[in-house]
C-alpha cells in the first residue's frame, strides 16, 4: 500500500512470447478438435456442474490455452464427466476428453486419448472379417 491509501492493480495482459506452449500442444495432440473452438460458451451454459457452483470451463479451457495454468487442476476437480458439454457444442470439440486430458496434464498423470466407441467398434469388425 502507497501513502496515498490505495493500491494499483496488477496488469491484466499476457506476454504470448514469454507463454511456455508445452502443455497446450501436447493437449492439442490429443485432443485436436479443440483447434475448432471458438469459445462460445454453449459447453459452460449446458454444464451441469456451473448450475451448481461457480465452475467455468469455458474459462478454464480458454486459461489453459493461454498458459496460465494456476489453480486450473482444482477448479477441474468440479466436473463430473457426465458429457452435456460434448453434446451442445457447436463445433464438436470433445470435451469430455479436454477435460480429462487436462486434469492428467496438470497433475503430470500419462494422458488418454478418447475414442467414439463407434470407431473402436468398427475397428474390432474389422478384424474379426480378415
Ligand atoms: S461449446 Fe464448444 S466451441 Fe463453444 S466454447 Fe465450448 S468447446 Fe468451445
Ligand atoms: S462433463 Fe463436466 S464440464 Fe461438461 S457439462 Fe458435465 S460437469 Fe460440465
């Protein structure tokens, strides 16, 4: 606090040079549908765990991208998968996955990559026909 009794804030920018990219493309890999996110909100507003507490994975998703990582792993914590957010989205990011992905990210857990069961089902047709 100054003499004068008040306190400037911090600067709200983001030097996208000084950004570490590593988690986000290494997120990007896995989930590349989230490329196509044009951060709408509809997940946020579909979301079941929003309606209950002050959750947001619009922002949490749109912090991830921008590298600032602080506090994300526990906010994370509040979603339950239960995928309302992958069925509202416009451009068919796969949510669901984003979110656990994620969480295995941040808390240095080997990531997953999700498949529509329809492809692994496909997969197995195959197979079984050779
Ligand atoms: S609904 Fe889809 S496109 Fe919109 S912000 Fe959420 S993930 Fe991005
Ligand atoms: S999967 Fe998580 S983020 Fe998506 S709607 Fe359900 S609680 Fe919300």
């Amino acid at each position: 606090m100054n003499k004068f009794g008040f306190s400037i804030s911090q600067g709200r920018q983001i030097n996208f040079d000084e950004i570490k990219t590593d988690k986000v493309d290494k997120l990007l890999e896995l989930v590349p549908s989230f490329k196509l996110c044009i951060g709408c909100g509809g997940c946020t507003a579909a979301c079941t765990a929003a309606g209950f507490t002050d959750y947001n994975i619009r922002r949490i998703h749109t912090a991830f991208q921008r590298g600032q990582y602080t506090g994300l792993e526990e906010k994370l914590q509040r979603c339950m998968l239960c995928g309302k957010c992958l069925l509202v989205c416009p451009r068919g990011v796969n949510t669901r996955s984003l979110i656990v992905n994620m969480r295995r990210i941040l808390s240095n857990v080997e990531p997953v990559t999700w498949r529509p069961q329809r492809e692994i089902k496909a997969e197995s047709n195959e197979e079984s026909h050779k």
